[in-house]
C-alpha cells in the first residue's frame, strides 16, 4: 500500500482519481502491467 494513503500529505489528485477501466483494467495484475507501460512511455 502506497505508504501516503490516508496522510495530510497526500496530494488532492490521488483522492479525486476515479478509476476508469483503460487505466485499471480487469484484475490487479492488468493495472500493475498498463502503469507499467504508461510509465515507459512517459
């Protein structure tokens, strides 16, 4: 778990996100691998 979930610090954005399925996929595993590539070409 991403250790500033729930804190102060945690920037507006991560909390205004809605999860849209391009971005999350079908399982877990999907998202971790389209993160993945949305890192690699950005």
């Amino acid at each position: 778990m991403c250790r500033i979930f729930g804190s102060d610090d945690r920037p507006d954005v991560c909390s205004q996100f809605t999860a849209e399925k391009w971005v999350c996929g079908e399982t877990g595993n999907e998202a971790l691998q389209i993160l993945d590539l949305l890192e690699q070409v950005t």
